[in-house]
C-alpha cells in the first residue's frame, strides 16, 4: 500500500526528522516546475500539482485545505491585494467545526498561482461553473488521495534526479517547511506563526518547526560570538 491510500491524517504525525527549508525547498519547488512539467505529456495536471505544492510550503496550508479553496463565488480565497490567502476548512477545536483562518500570501506563491488561475486552470473541465480552485481531468474538485498520489510521483522522480529530498516527504512536510522557513526568519514572532497555522497550543509549535543541524551550528556560533570573550569578533571590543 503506498503512503497515499491511507485516510486523511494518518500520515500527518510523520517522522519527526530534517524538513525542507531555504535552498532545498527552492530546489523542489525548480525540479517540480522545470523536469517534472517539463518532461510530463500532461502538463496541465502537472502544473496544477506544482502550484499547490507551492502553496503548501508558502502559505503552511494543509492538503484538505489547499484542496478545499475556492477560485470563484462568493468565497473566493485567494487575495492578492492584501498578501493573504484564505481557508474556510481549517481544523476547529475540541469538534468545534472547521474554522475560518487567513496566512500569508508570498509574492512567490501570488506569482505562481496568477499564473495557474490565468493559464492552466481554464483548461480543466467545468472550471467557469465549479468554484474549486483545484481540478481534476474530470471537472471534479481534486481529491485528498490524488494529492498524495502526485506528491509522491514528484518526489520519488526528484530522488531519482539526485534531488535531496527527505525519505518520506508529505503535504505535511512542506507544512512544517512554511513553519520552520517562518521561524528562522522571525524568530521573535512564533504567536503570529501558531496564528497562521491555526495552532490554539503553544506546544504544538515544536512538532512542525525542525531546523536544519547547519541552522543550529551557526546559532551556537552567534551565541559563542556575543559571550565568549577573546574570539576573533569579540577582541578589540572592550
């Protein structure tokens, strides 16, 4: 059985290991974009795959989210004016129902998906009547299970380009890449971080933001740097 027949959320309490961040995801996000659609005879689901996986790692929806967005009608959930992007089917608390959240919209990810919703999506069937920002060859709103189905494919091939992808990558990875990525950037925001998630627990942070071994070896080095005195960028200092 491969890792997409399971049910939703089996799979979201993967390992707890190295996650994409920085170059890495930037080198996924390339081989995705220019091999996989590249050499793909069916470059529109090719492309469409690629722009959610953009969006996962950008915005840290998960798979359910990003499938459950809306291109049209009213609840459209794309906004490129403010840099936000929404989901109306975020987990809700204690079965309190799903929960209306927004997060950030990079310039990345809105140049990717004008693209996507300019070019590819209105040569999908059914894309002037279904809301669905994502869909199938068949008109129908992508499913959880051909999600994990492409992501796997597009995986598997990039390992076997020499890609350095971890072993078991999921939606929920590139999840935990938008935290991890966050996190090393704003370091003193992880409340705005829980918000865009939509985490309630502060403890839950620590399952999705995994910093690579390079990112705490430079860490220790700027601690080392500020309270070590006599190392070469402390000397002269007093």
């Amino acid at each position: 059985m491969l890792e997409y027949d399971y049910p939703v959320h089996v799979l979201d309490h993967e390992e707890e290991g190295i996650v994409l961040t920085g170059q890495r995801l930037l080198d996924f996000y390339d081989f995705a974009r220019l091999v996989h659609i590249g050499r793909n005879q069916k470059k529109i689901p090719a492309s469409r795959d690629y722009t959610m996986i953009v969006l996962a790692g950008e915005s840290g929806l998960r798979a359910d989210e990003i499938r459950h967005l809306d291109a049209l009608g009213p609840h459209r959930d794309l906004f490129y004016e403010q840099g936000r992007i929404q989901t109306r089917h975020g987990k809700g608390c204690k079965g309190s129902g799903k929960r209306v959240r927004k997060t950030i919209f990079t310039p990345f990810a809105q140049a990717t998906a004008r693209i996507y919703e300019g070019h590819i999506r209105s040569a999908f069937p059914n894309a002037t009547v279904s809301p669905a920002l994502f869909l199938t060859e068949s008109g129908d709103r992508i499913s959880y299970k051909a999600m994990w189905r492409s992501l796997h494919i597009i995986a598997t091939e990039a390992r076997e380009a020499g890609i350095d992808v971890p072993p078991k990558l999921s939606w929920h990875s590139l999840r935990k890449s938008f935290a991890t990525n966050f996190m090393e950037r704003h370091p003193e925001r992880p409340w705005v971080l829980m918000d865009l998630l939509g985490h309630m627990n502060p403890s839950t942070l620590h399952r999705y933001v995994k910093h690579s071994r390079s990112y705490y070896e430079r860490a220790i080095d700027d601690i080392v740097r500020d309270l070590v005195p006599g190392t070469p960028e402390t000397e002269g200092a007093t």
